[in-house]
C-alpha cells in the first residue's frame, strides 16, 4: 500500500486533544495523562487504530498509548477517536526508535507490534521493528513482568 501524505494531517494532530505533542515531558509520568492509574499497554505502528481503540474499548481498566510514525496514518485514527467516548486512550506520532527517551524503565506493561511493515529487504533490517536494536529499546521501557 502506498502511502498518501494528506494535507493539512500535520496541523490536525498538533490540534488533536487525543494526541501527546510533547512525549517526553511524560517521561516516567504517563500515569498522570490518563484519569486514572492502571497498567500501560502500547502499540507501536498502530496504523488507522482500529485494534487499539478496540482493546481500549473493551479493556477500560487498562491505558492505550499508540504510537504511529507517519501523520497521515495516524489522522485516521484521531479521526475515528473522536467519535469514541473513551478516557484511555491517547496517540503519538514519533519514530519508535526513540522510545526510551519517552518511556522511563519498567514503565510499560505490554508492548503489541500487529502487522509491522515487514522491510523485507536485508538491507533494511534494522528498520524492522523486530530487529534486535528495537528489541533493547522495548527491552528497557518494559516491566520486569511485561510482555
């Protein structure tokens, strides 16, 4: 699938209220993002959101964070947000390699990479969220019983 930069998805998130602009100003703190305190799940590469903003619908004991790199994928999520009643779950456009500046250690419970865009070619392995260089991040931003 090709990518479509649509125009205007920059300001959209910047205006979004579901959308962290300043991640690392949380660092260590997500809980107070959220109106109460409960496990962290994140999801990197969400995508259009459709399996976070489900789990989040069905799992309101637990705090959804999704991550998305590119704005014009993460707009179609804040857009189908807006039309859910939903209190745990918020969005970030970053690069899920800078993840530990954004997380402190321990403070994820569990980290869901779905469908990942797979780089097939070997030279693009280190842009695998598989790879081992994300693998240490997520390593790090973990739990000691996270998964």
């Amino acid at each position: 699938m090709r990518l479509r930069n649509i125009p205007g998805a920059d300001e959209a998130i910047l205006n979004s209220e579901y959308c962290i602009k300043e991640p690392e100003n949380n660092k260590g703190n997500w809980q107070s993002v959220f109106p109460s305190t409960q496990p962290l799940h994140i999801e990197i590469g969400m995508g259009k959101g459709r399996f976070i903003m489900d789990m989040a619908a069905a799992h309101p004991d637990i705090n959804y964070l999704g991550i998305e790199r590119y704005s014009s994928v993460l707009l179609r999520g804040l857009q189908k947000r807006a039309q859910l009643e939903l209190n745990n779950i918020y969005f970030m456009c970053i690069d899920a390699k800078n993840m530990a500046d954004y997380f402190a250690p321990g403070e994820v419970d569990k980290i869901y990479l779905n469908f990942s865009d797979p780089w097939p070619k070997d030279r693009h392995a280190k842009r695998r969220l598989t790879s081992p260089d994300f693998m240490a991040v997520y390593d790090k931003i973990l739990a000691a019983d996270g998964m």
